[in-house]
C-alpha cells in the first residue's frame, strides 16, 4: 500500500488521493459482498488514512466528508458482531473538529443511545465536549464533563482495538491533553504543559502503526500553547522534532513537511529574528498552506492568540 510510504514521507496530498481511489474501489466490493465480512476493517483502514492525510494538509471538507463517510460504513448489523475491531473508527469525527476547531459543531452532536456498543465513541466524544468548552471558556462545565470522560473512560473494554493499539492506551493520551487544555484555560500554565508533555511521551511511544494510533500529533498543542506564552526556543524544539529536522524522534514520529508545524517553526524564526533558514521554511510552507482549504495560523487551534 502505497500510502504508508508517503506518509512516511510527508507527502500527504498523495496519501488523500490514493485512499480516495481505494475509497471507490471498495464501494465495488461492498456491491458484490455485501460489507458484513472482516474486509471491512481494510475499508475502513482506507477512509482513517484519507482522514489522516486531510488533517495533516489542513484539508477540513475532506477530512469532514471523509470521517462521515467511514461512520456510515458501519451500520450497527455490521457494526455490533466485531464491535472490538471496528467501533474505534466511528469516532474519527471527533478529531477533525478538534483539529479545525470547530467548537460549537462539537457541542451540537448528540451522544450516541448505546454506550456499551459505542464504548470509544462515547469516551471520545466526552474528551471532544471538554477540549471544547475549555476552549470556550466554560470552564465549570468543561469540569463536568472531564468527569464524564473518566467515566466513560473506564467503560472501554481492555479488548478494543484501532489496529494495532488498544483503545484503553489512546484514550490515555486523551486525557493528559484534555487535562492540559483544561489547566491552560484556567491559568495554570506549568500544569498545562506538565500534562501535555506526558501527553507527547504516551504518543512517542504507542505501538507502531500507520496512520498512527493517535490522529492529531500532541506536539502541536504544546507547540502552540509554548508560543503562546512567548516560549520560543521550547516551541522551536517541539516543531523541529515534529517535522524530523533534527535526530531526536523515532522516523514513525515525524511528520515532515506538515503544514501545522512548518507554520510554528516560521512563527519562531520570525520572532527570534532569524533571516537565513527563514527562507526555506517559509517556501516550504507556502507550498503546503497552498494545499489546504482553511487558514493555518497556528498549529493548535487551543491557542487564542493566533498568529498571522
């Protein structure tokens, strides 16, 4: 598959425009088989990648269309009998509009009527409502529902999976970047970044998969919420690692030429004062802010203060 090559790479319009392909293809299976069979998780398999190569583009339509289109493919009589492999891809929703933060469309859903089936949706939705309302600034509410998160949390049965990673380990790394945004937004800042640091260690070190385990890489919160607070030489560090430009990352953790960090590295050269590396990054984010349908200014929406 030639998708975990380029995303290895960075080259996430091809990873959109292979799975896209793969996409129509196996619309032909289902017409033949039927979609109550194991291919199912493969389909799936295409729909998360074109998901997750939308996202690092900055792509929102396609990741928004793509992310329905995989919870459509799952029908609860396809859904209920292999549940333990194929419930987790329901909620990708939730990590697009986190990562486009889209508040307000993350308030409107209604969770879903079954939480013992949709175990990892309903966590997941929790842990979204929270990231939104401390954005929002409702701060006592996001309280609640933090607690909601841990409760459905714990609900998530130890045997499911998204591909290679339990659910229990992602949800993990949920809840240290929820608990970070949340101390962020109350003013507890040495908190917040205590909580999305832990949140970065849980994400370096999940087993390897493709797309990985977890969609948004947390290093583009701290990086963004470092910046916010005029740390720039902790946040130049964080994107450098991100995008592979320096030895301190596994080659399965690196992003290059992802749009989100190129932005908070040009924001840091920038501030700094830097002229001779300042333009190559910046045609290397041209090209990429080229690609993407909204505006990037910074590569965390949790950040207020958006660069221009």
């Amino acid at each position: 598959m030639g998708s975990h090559i380029d995303v290895l790479c960075g080259d996430y319009y091809r990873v959109v425009e292979r799975n896209a392909r793969a996409i129509e293809a196996d619309k032909l299976w289902v017409e033949r088989e039927g979609a109550e069979n194991f291919y199912t998780v493969y389909r799936c398999h295409n729909y998360h990648f074109k998901i997750y190569g939308a996202m690092f583009l900055g792509q929102r339509a396609a990741a928004l269309e793509t992310a329905d289109e995989l919870a459509m493919s799952l029908p609860e009589p396809v859904l209920r009998p292999l549940a333990e492999w194929f419930e987790a891809f329901v909620p990708m929703k939730q990590h697009v509009f986190i990562r486009f933060g889209m508040w307000s469309d993350i308030l409107e859903q209604e969770l879903p009527g079954d939480p013992a089936l949709y175990a990892m949706t309903t966590a997941l939705m929790r842990y979204a409502r929270t990231i939104a309302l401390a954005n929002l600034g409702r701060i006592e509410q996001a309280d609640v529902e933090a607690d909601a998160f841990r409760a459905a949390q714990a609900a998530v049965p130890e045997s499911r999976m998204l591909f290679n990673n339990t659910c229990t380990d992602i949800l993990k790394i949920a809840e240290q970047m929820m608990l970070g945004e949340l101390q962020y937004h109350k003013g507890n800042h040495e908190a917040a970044f205590d909580h999305l640091r832990a949140a970065v260690h849980l994400d370096d070190t999940l087993p390897y998969d493709e797309p990985w385990g977890w969609m948004q890489p947390t290093r583009h919160a701290l990086g963004a919420l470092l910046l916010d607070q005029g740390r720039l030489e902790e946040a130049e560090a964080v994107y450098r690692a991100d995008l592979g430009l320096d030895p301190t990352l596994a080659r399965a953790c690196q992003h290059p030429q992802n749009v989100w960090s190129l932005h908070g590295l040009h924001e840091c050269l920038i501030r700094r004062g830097e002229t001779v590396e300042l333009g190559h990054i910046r045609q290397q984010l041209d090209r990429a802010a080229a690609r993407a349908d909204v505006p990037i200014r910074a590569s965390c929406y949790c950040r207020r203060n958006l660069a221009a």
